[in-house]
C-alpha cells in the first residue's frame, strides 16, 4: 500500500482489536501441513515468530517443510526445527550450526537468492508455492499489522501466502510502528519507480494490509528476540577500519558524487559494526552523512546520539540485547531519524543507484582477479547465504569488500589465486580493503589487479601469490591462470 494514515488500531493499552480469537501456539501450529511451505518473518536476528516454529517442532508429527525467511532469524526456526527433522527445504538465508550441518550433510536443500529479488519471486511464483505466513507483529486488527523488530520481506510473505498466522509479542514496544514505513510496489509492467527522493524519507505507512480470510491464527506471545550478540573489535578489525577511513577520507575530497551527501551501507556482523567506529576518524566537513542499508546496528545508534549522522534507513533493528533497550527506551526520540522498510525497497538497485551509496561488505576470501566468495568455505561447506552483499556491491558506484587478509590464526591466506566458489565478480565491487591495505581496483586490467591485491595480503603468503602470478602470466591470457596450482591451494588447506 502507497502512503496512509496507519492502521486503526486497538485501543491504547491493547495489541489485539475486538473480535479476533486468540489461541495458544500449538492450536496455531496445527494449522501448518506437514509438508508445506512456510514463509517466516525476521531478518538480522530479529523480528521472527518464536512461539508457533517452537510448538511446530515439537508437535511430534512427521514433516518436511520449506521454510522460507527474509533473513536470519532465531534457534525456534534454525535450530529447533532442523533438529526436529521438521525441515526438508530452507531458503534463503541461515546462521545456526544446526542449520548449515542439515545443509552441509545434504540432508536438508538449501537455495540462497540475493535478498532484492525474494519478494517479487515469491509474489509472482519464481520461488515457491507458499501456504502459510508465521509473521511477528505488535498489534493486530482484522485486515492489518504492524510488525515488530524488523519488516524485511515480510509484506511479500503476507501477500503471497494462502494463509497468515501472527504472533503478537508483547516483549516489543508498540511504538516500533513510528520507524515502519511500508511500500509496496505494483506489479510489472504498471510498476512505478520507488518515489522515495530522500534516503531517510517516508512514502508508506507503519501497517501490512491483508485479506481478512487469510488470518487463521493469533497467538501472544512476550518472548524476546535472539539478537547479535557483537564482539569487541580485534586488533585485525581497527587495523581494517583504520586503512577504510583512510581510503574514504582520500575518496570524498576526490570524488564529485560525495560532494554534498555521503550514503554508506555496512554488512551486519561484527566487523561491519566495528568499522562504523572508524567514520570517526572520517573528515566528512559539512557534508550530510546518512545510512541507507539492511540493517541497524550498534554502531549506528552512537553516531545518531554523537550527532555524526542524519539519519538511517534500513529493514532490520540488527541490535544487541543492549542495544534494543537503549532503542526502545527512546523510540519516539530515534524515529525522527531511523526508517525501517521493506527488503525490496531496502535493498532496491534503484535506489542504491540513485542515492550513491558506498557500499562495505565481507567475504569469505578474494582472488587475484577480485572475485569474491562471501558464503562457502573451501567452495563447499556454505556460511550463511549471499544476504544483500550482492544487492549493495553491484549496484553501489563504490562497492567495498572488507576481510582479514587471513583466517585460521594465519594460517590460510583469504587472499588466493582462483576463489572456488563465486558470489560476487570481479565487475561487482571497486575497492577490497584488509589489514595490510586498500587495493583499489577501478580501471585496473585483470593482471594490474592481481598486482595490487598480492599488496593487501598477508606478508607470509605474498611470495607464493607472486610466484602463482608469474608463472600463470607465462601461459598467457587477459585473466591468466594456472588452474592445477590454484585449486591446489584450496585442496591442500581442506586437507
């Protein structure tokens, strides 16, 4: 829905309106087919159904589901339900140990998309045939919502699937609606541009409109989200952090697009939280800085309290336990300022393009060429899921891959000749950025590339990337390789 008032919502003090039928969670849960597919809200760790998937995993009935998310979600769905074997099919994105094993083993079928593109497959049948919705919201009424802690694809999930469950959980403030703002979008070919001029402006309204018919199920609940937990930055993170300020100090003076307003986005995680800390080292002089990405985290909020940004955009409240009650504690104060939205809108190619944003993500390692792979290990065991890094380092005119330049205490380079799994090209981002330095990649051909990323790796592995660099240069070629050498590297390390 376009721009609007916000719901009509129960009365203050209430989060159900009048007329609906509350029912405990395994009464809800018995509403779910036992090989169907179910579409679950949460993104970035929160804002995910806690008491339905828990009731679903240990309802004792045979399953085999396709669950499908916006983003992470908590162990109700990534770990109770693999454990449970309720789980056949999962996509697009996971985090917990137990989901990767299932995955890992092959006993489970997993599908990662970049998250730009889920709400449109899902919608209009690229992805799956959904039946049921399990979504968290605050409040509730006969044909609306108003989600909790994050909205990623959520009013996708709502709109394609048959049937809708909401867990209203009273452990999230009902004041989230004032930093929702829900766009959806027509279908093609009717569609319109996202008429969103402003990174942190509003086009929406805090609600997700549905069907009467398809509400099945309310369910309270008062269960905290499972949120990040973030580490204290390392040694390796400051170091990182320090080389990237140092690029985007260099780069705002230089470039025409950062000349008035400098959009960034950082991958969610620990150390996209702890280079956050080191925007504070950024000269920005009078230029406006804002957010225009996934997720909020920790890190934000300080530059919103220091004053050191104007606004953030996002789809996910990715905080600590801390960080949420610092948030809740002063929403009305954080809503002039933060704007939660739907994934598609988010994480839109458009926007990105028209806003300029500078985009940091990670990845598991990088090659000499520049191709990134952000979700497998040893180009087979999956981490997570591509997530939104793909959206953002496309579609950014300065896309930034940020890593260690090694992993295993040192002893496998992130650094090698040929990445065996690929997630994003060496066309994808401009800039990679590790401990040791800024390889900046624009205008470079591919052996001028392998040149200046040989400097960004660890010092103990540099002799072996030259001596690959060379004798592959020998055989020739505009992207020149040794394919018996490079995959060796990967081999003798798995080993």
């Amino acid at each position: 829905m376009g721009v609007g008032d916000g719901p009509v919502e129960a009365p203050e003090g209430e989060r159900i309106a009048d007329g609906l039928t509350v029912v405990d969670p395994a009464e809800a849960a018995a509403e779910v087919g036992p090989e169907e597919t179910v579409l679950v809200s949460g993104f970035g760790g929160v804002g995910y159904p806690k008491a339905v998937p828990e009731a679903l995993a240990a309802d004792g009935r045979a399953k085999a589901l396709t669950v499908v998310s916006g983003g992470g979600v908590g162990d109700e769905i990534d770990t109770q339900l693999f454990e449970s074997g309720s789980m056949a099919r999962r996509y697009p994105f996971q985090t917990k140990p137990a989901s990767r094993e299932a995955i890992n083993s092959g006993t489970v079928g997993f599908h990662d998309r970049h998250i730009s593109r889920v709400a449109d497959e899902l919608r209009y049948g690229g992805l799956v045939d959904a039946d049921t919705a399990i979504v968290e919201a605050v409040s509730v009424g006969e044909d609306w919502l108003v989600p909790s802690t994050s909205i990623g694809n959520t009013p996708a999930f709502v709109e394609a699937a048959d049937r809708l469950i909401v867990e209203v959980n009273a452990a999230q403030p009902r004041s989230l609606s004032a930093v929702h703002d829900v766009y959806t979008r027509k279908k093609p070919p009717q569609r319109e541009p996202i008429p969103l001029v402003d990174p942190v402006g509003r086009i929406g309204s805090p609600e997700i409109g549905f069907a009467p018919s398809k509400l099945v199920a309310v369910v309270e609940t008062d269960r905290p989200d499972d949120p990040y937990t973030f580490r204290e930055p390392t040694g390796i993170d400051r170091e990182i952090a320090a080389h990237l300020a140092s690029f985007l100090s260099a780069e705002i003076e230089r470039n025409p697009l950062l000349g008035a307003r400098v959009p960034l986005q950082f991958g969610v995680g620990s150390t996209g939280n702890a280079l956050l800390e080191a925007l504070s080292a950024v000269e920005f002089g009078d230029r406006e800085v804002v957010y225009f990405g996934e997720v909020i985290q920790d890190g934000l909020l300080d530059m919103l309290d220091a004053g050191a940004l104007a606004g953030a955009s996002a789809t996910s409240l990715a905080l600590s336990a801390d960080g949420q009650e610092r948030f809740f504690a002063s929403i009305e104060r954080y809503a002039e300022e933060v704007v939660l939205r739907p994934a598609d809108v988010s994480n839109a190619p458009g926007l990105i393009d028209r806003f300029g944003v500078v985009g940091v993500n990670s990845a598991v390692e990088v090659d000499l060429y520049g191709n990134a792979n952000a979700t497998h290990v040893g180009g087979t065991h999956v981490v997570n899921g591509i997530g939104g890094g793909g959206d953002f380092n496309r579609n950014c005119p300065i896309g930034i891959v940020a890593l260690p330049s090694t992993a295993a205490g040192g002893e496998i380079s992130r650094v090698v000749p040929m990445v065996p799994h690929v997630d994003h090209t060496e066309h994808d981002h401009s800039v990679v950025v590790t401990e040791h330095g800024v390889a900046d990649l624009r205008g470079l051909s591919p052996r001028e590339r392998a040149v200046a990323l040989v400097e960004v790796a660890d010092p103990a592995f540099r002799g072996d990337l030259r001596a690959y660099r060379e004798r592959a240069e020998r055989g020739g070629g505009n992207v020149p390789h040794d394919l018996e050498t490079a995959l060796s590297w990967h081999v003798e390390w798995g080993e």
